[in-house]
C-alpha cells in the first residue's frame, strides 16, 4: 500500500508551477493545476512528472499522469532512462507492471551487458523465478542454451540491470549464489545502480532482522549462508562495516520478546545467528 501520494499545499505556500516544486506534490494538487502544467515539463535533470512518480513508487500518481496524457510516456530523462526504467531500478512492481502494461519497455542499451544479446523476457523471468525459489535444477534448466554472458545484467523490468548473482544475493538464495559463483560469475560486479552483492544480501537480511513471523526466520537462515558465502570471498569489507555492525547489533536481539523462537526449525535458526554474530565480530 502506497503509504504517502504526496503532499498537500499549505495555505501559505506560493505555487510554482514547476517539476521541482509539484514532485513532491500529492496527485489532488497536480490535480487542480493541470491546466497550467506544460506538456513534458521537466526539471534540471531532463525529468517529467511522469518520471520523478516513478522513481519514488507513486503508483496513483503515475496513473494520474499517464491517464491524463501530461507526459509523453517514451521521453528519456539526460541520463538516457525512461519511466519505466526509472521505476525498475528502485523495484516499484505496480509501477512496472502499469507502465509495462502501457506499452514502455526497457531498452537493451549495450547487448553484449546483458546475460543474452538477443533478450527473451520470458527466459528472463523463468531464470528470476528459479532464483526467487533457489530451486537450483531450474535454474540449470533455463540458464542453459540462454546464458551467454554469466556477468551479464538481466533485461527484464523486474530486475533491470541486475546481475545473476545481484538477484541471488538480493533473494536471498544460497545455492543459486554458489552454484553461479562456480560457474564463474564474480561477486565484486556492481549492478547498474551502483550495488555490489554484499550490498543486495545485507540490505535483505537486516529487512528481516531481527526475525519475528516465520517467513523472516526462513529468510534469515538463507541469508546467513548467502553472508558466509560472500564473506569467505571478499578481502576488503571497509565499505560494509557498518551494515555489518548494524547486522551484529540487531543479532543480539534475536530469540527474545517477539523473535523468541516458537519451534525446532526457528530455535535452530537463532542458534546460526548466535554463530553468525561470532563471524562478523572479527569484522566489526
């Protein structure tokens, strides 16, 4: 649920009709000033209404813009993205899935960056399936005869400009991860925002951190085999040390009021972040 569209005017507020000003601007505003917001009206950037929505997730807003024909859908921002890749960069899925469904798409802007120069959404999104369930045999299946290019950024909107093991990672999916790092993908490649693995597996794990409904004690139990795995193969962890000490604080919580462990499986589960806190401490 889309906690916030935007905020309203004060009455004290001048307006300014202006990107930069109405961005920030819940979709009722943008609303009664339409009639005076110019068609493709962008800011500094070379960014629409339209694009700014997108990038923050605004899915009403979004709608607003496109239903209300404010913005021509295919423009491109100075740094070359569309709406639509602006949204799947920050993972927005109802933004994607409208927008894709309007009829934008993400370009392939190098094919020799992608897994395949020759681009199937399909096969695309069988692979990120696979990795969402860390079901290894399929990933095998549909890598097979697709995969050309193991460093390569994925096409699909979902997860546009990611890398195999970025997903892996961000998934939280340690035989996907290992299996790739056998093949021989790397684990320092940034993703195209700037993300390195070990970025996408703590910002995942310190989500479900500390663990309290039983899908957080099964994600914290992937991601602890999806840490040592990176941290057995990482040398420098300067940029890291403070999402690890972040990682090591909220472990210390783990097993106690409402992440008290219910079951076999969960106290198992808090016996390896006990033993992950150990780990990291040579680190922190």
């Amino acid at each position: 649920m889309e906690l916030s569209d935007g905020e309203d005017l004060s009455d004290s507020e001048m307006i300014d009709v202006s990107v930069d000003f109405l961005k920030f601007k819940a979709t009722n505003v943008i609303d009664n000033l339409k009639e005076l917001i110019p068609f493709n009206m962008t800011d500094g950037y070379g960014r629409t209404l339209l694009h700014w929505a997108s990038y923050e997730g605004k899915i009403k807003k979004v709608k607003f813009l496109v239903e209300n024909a404010m913005q021509d859908l295919s423009l491109r921002d100075f740094s070359g993205f569309n709406a639509l890749e602006l949204a799947a960069k920050r993972g927005h899925s109802k933004v994607i899935d409208f927008l894709s469904e309007a009829g934008l798409e993400c370009r392939v802007v190098d094919p020799n960056l992608r897994l395949n120069p020759d681009v199937s959404l399909l096969r695309e999104g069988q692979i990120a399936a696979a990795i969402y369930a860390d079901n290894l045999e399929e990933l095998r299946l549909k890598f097979e005869g697709y995969v050309t290019n193991i460093n390569g950024w994925f096409s699909l909107p979902e997860f546009y400009e990611y890398t195999l093991v970025g997903i892996s990672c961000w998934q939280l999916s340690p035989k996907c991860l290992e299996w790739l790092i056998s093949k021989g993908a790397m684990i320092k490649l940034e993703n195209n925002d700037g993300s390195k693995p070990l970025d996408n597996c703590l910002e995942a794990l310190l989500g479900a951190m500390p663990p309290e409904s039983e899908e957080e004690f099964i994600q914290v139990n992937t991601g602890i085999e999806c840490l040592i795995i990176l941290l057995d193969r990482i040398k420098d962890y300067t940029p890291y040390l403070p999402r690890l000490r972040m990682l090591f604080a909220r472990s210390r919580n783990a097993g106690k009021g409402s992440s008290t462990a219910g079951n076999d499986y969960e106290r198992e589960v808090i016996n390896k972040l006990i033993r992950m806190g150990l780990l990291i401490s040579k680190y922190v």
